[in-house]
C-alpha cells in the first residue's frame, strides 16, 4: 500500500481517530467505575456498621456479649467475605474483632485501636503486604448510655482486582477493535475511492486521438460524481479546441499548396528564361530551394493533420513487416553507399501485422533517412525487425552524433530538431519523428530512443503482431 495515497492516508486517520477516542472513553470508563467500587464499599460498609449497632449492641446488656459475637460471626461472616468487623467498648477494650480472612490479605490485629469518637469517620491502613484496608468507624450509643465504637472494613484490594480485569480487557478489545476498523475503513475506503481510479484508468487511455472518450460517472449525487461531469465537460471542451486547431491546419495547408505551386511555376520559367543575368539565377535558385523546402513542409503539416484525425488510417491489411522492412532498407541504400556507410539489415522469420503498408513504410523510412542524414562518413546503420512477444519489434541503430541527453524528451516533437542550424542544412523540418510517432500511436504502437551524445542513437519502435 502506498503510504502517500489518498487512501491510506484516510485509513490511518480514520484508525487514530478511533484509536484516540477508545483510549480516552477506556480511561473515562476507568476513573468512573474506580469512583462508583469505591462508593459501593463505602455504602456496604457503612450500612454494616449501622445494622451491627442497630440490631446486636442495641440491647447488648439484656443479650449479653456472646450473643453479640455469635450473631457477628453467623450474619456477616467477615472471614468468609474478607471483611473487617471490630466493636470497642468505652473504656478501650475489645468486645468483638474478626480473625484473619480465609485469603490472608491482611492481619486484624495489626489495625490500629481507635477511641470512639462522636462523628463517623473514614480512614485508610497501610497493610505490612502493601495494600490498604478501607475502615469505617461510627460511634453507637445503646439505651443505657454507654458508647461503642463499631469498625467495619474492607481490604481496597477488591477495587483494585475489578479496575485489573477492566484494564486487562481494555487491553485486549482495544488492538481487536482498531485493527477490525483498520480492515473495515480499508474497504469502506477501498470501495468509496474506486470511481476515483476508474477516472484516473480513463484518463490515462485518452490521448488527441480518442477525446471522445469520457470518463464514467458514478450517480452518487457526492463530489465524485461532480468531479466526473467537470472532467468530461473539460474533455468536450478540449476535443472542440484540438478539431477546431486540425481542420484550421489541415485547411491553411491545403490553401497554401496552390500559391506555392504557381510560385515554383514562376520562378522555374524566370530560372529558364535566357535573359536572366547568372546573379540573378543564383537567387531564383536558392528561392527555389526554399520554395522545395516549404512544400516539403506543407505536405507533411497536412499529412499530421490528416493522421490525427484519424482520415488516412482506414486502409488496413496483412502484412509481413519483415519483408517490407528489408525491401525498404534496400531502396534507402543507395543513399548510404553515397556517404560510404555500412548498412545492415536482420529480419528473421515472417512478422505479420495488420496496418496500411504505406504508413508502416514511412516509419521504416523517415527512421533510416535520419540515421543515413546524422551519421558521417565510415559509420554504420543496423536495421532488424523480429517479433517479441506479441509485438513486432523495429529497431534502427547508428553510429552517428547521437542525441543529448536533455533532448530527449522533446525529439519527436514537432519541428524541434537538437541542432537546428545542421537541420536546416541537411534539409531536416523537424516533422519526421512526430509524423512516425503519429503512425505508432494510430496502430496502437510506440516509438522510444535511446542515445547519448556522440555516441549514436537507437530507435525502436512497437507494433502489435496480428491476431491468429
């Protein structure tokens, strides 16, 4: 999972959040539960000191002292119940203190004597063990007069064992509940942000070529689907704009192909004619040359817009690539063996795919025309087209000057050409790349290069194979 991702992010806020708020509410539920124990034993204790009074020293010298004990001993049972029970006659002496509890946790004898006192009072022992034994002292008064001192107490331990199991299980749900959150919020998450990546597959797949395409909108009535219909009014808008800029290139084009053709006219009838001084023909013959080149520039400014439009990519058929790979480099030879370079060519086994000949011929061409233009004299060009996979595999490598390396990500944009004065001379437009990306791109193919600098260039281009 991407830590970065709009989706984890939302996770991991969403399970600290919950985290947090569990963390507290365990620590709210901790103090609220310590407070109501203690409250509880509080209230137990005092209510059996009250009923000790109230009921067995009220008429202790009619019962006598025995009965007293005997009637503690079987009602409240404090070494059963781990209580503490002591009742302090006036001048001091003990008539009744519990023994030791059954679970040892503190000594009877070791609670200190007090004096009877005229209010009720709470105190806390510290044990030898460690602990605390909570004690609740109230004077009582029987019908002749004379005053005791009932204690009843309780070891704190009691509390201190629930508030354990409490934090024990807090312990334990707290990871279980998070971590269910965790899986629970990844999925709500998941299927909450999945438009999202549907628009973003969608996107990725438009190019100028299919701007029809919109990207799917989900009816939720949320900003996803708003977003969906904003981004496709956005596709509109652009698909309106790039047809408005290919009919604009295509009709300028096409208008500007009769003005240049009367104008070579002209200029080829004033470059015959004999009365023209060998000055001037030297001029007329450059503005040929430039006229040439303009015409050159023309055809392929309308070939691009004719490509992108998708008008000229109807013709389809099969084909082996392989033999219209070798059959093309071997026109192309003669421009080679001009400049002394060694040309090459390794096709292998039949490579059929289905496109129009002449657009793949094009490819090969423009490809191997840049490697003869950009390679001096003594280098070499190596040409292979073999099938990889289900792709069918063009590769054009050379020795020539290579491409630096902050070009490129611009090479096989239009008219950028590296070295424009060279271009210019070589009689480059700056078209060709873009012209073969164009034709890639229509057949569902690629074109990458990889170069440095003075040491060549390889371009390698990716068609798919036909289907058996």
């Amino acid at each position: 999972m991407k830590t970065r991702s709009i989706r984890f992010r939302l996770t991991a806020w969403y399970a600290g959040l919950l985290g947090a708020i569990l963390v507290l509410f365990g620590i709210f539920i901790y103090f609220t539960l310590d407070r109501f124990l203690e409250a509880g034993l509080r209230d137990t204790l005092a209510k059996e000191a009250q009923t000790i009074g109230e009921t067995l020293l009220h008429d202790v010298v009619q019962n006598g002292d025995d009965y007293v004990v005997d009637e503690i001993e079987e009602h409240f049972a404090p070494r059963i119940m781990g209580r503490f029970v002591r009742v302090t006659r006036p001048d001091g002496t003990v008539l009744y203190q519990s023994g030791a509890p059954h679970s040892g946790q503190f000594d009877p004898v070791a609670v200190t004597v007090q004096q009877p006192e005229a209010f009720p009072s709470w105190r806390e022992e510290h044990l030898p063990t460690g602990g605390e034994l909570l004690v609740y002292g109230v004077p009582y008064v029987e019908r002749t007069g004379t005053k005791y001192l009932i204690e009843a107490g309780a070891p704190h331990e009691q509390v201190e064992r629930v508030l354990h199991g409490l934090v024990l299980s807090l312990g334990i749900a707290l990871p279980v509940i998070v971590a269910i959150a965790i899986g629970g919020g990844y999925v709500f998450m998941r299927n909450a942000l999945k438009p999202l990546d549907e628009v973003a597959t969608t996107a990725e797949r438009i190019t100028s070529r299919n701007l029809n395409e919109r990207v799917p909108i989900s009816p939720t009535g949320d900003e996803l689907e708003k977003l969906s219909v904003s981004l496709n009014r956005m596709m509109a808008r652009l698909e309106e704009s790039f047809h408005h800029i290919n009919r604009f290139s295509a009709d300028a084009s096409h208008e500007i192909r009769t003005p240049l053709a009367i104008i070579r006219g002209e200029l080829e009838d004033a470059f015959q004619s004999p009365h023209v001084s060998p000055e001037l023909k030297q001029t007329i013959g450059s503005a040929l040359e430039e006229t040439e080149r303009l015409s050159r520039i023309v055809e392929q400014l309308l070939e691009m817009s004719r490509l992108e439009a998708g008008e000229t990519l109807f013709e389809r058929s099969r084909f082996d690539f392989a033999e219209l790979t070798k059959a093309t480099v071997d026109q192309l030879r003669p421009l080679a063996e001009d400049k002394k370079l060694k040309l090459s060519v390794d096709v292998g086994k039949p490579v059929e795919i289905e496109a129009d000949p002449i657009r793949v011929k094009q490819i090969v061409v423009n490809l191997v025309d840049n490697a003869i233009k950009y390679t001096s004299a003594g280098g070499s060009i190596s040409v292979s087209a073999l099938p990889v996979g289900r792709m069918a595999i063009l590769e054009v490598a050379d020795t020539g000057i290579g491409i630096p390396e902050e070009a490129l990500s611009q090479i096989f944009d239009r008219f950028y050409r590296v070295d424009k004065g060279r271009s210019r001379q070589l009689g480059g437009t700056g078209l060709g790349l873009a012209i073969v990306k164009s034709i890639c791109a229509a057949y569902g193919g690629t074109v990458t290069v990889k170069s440095a600098e003075g040491q060549g260039a390889v371009f390698r281009v990716e068609l798919p194979l036909a289907s058996s």
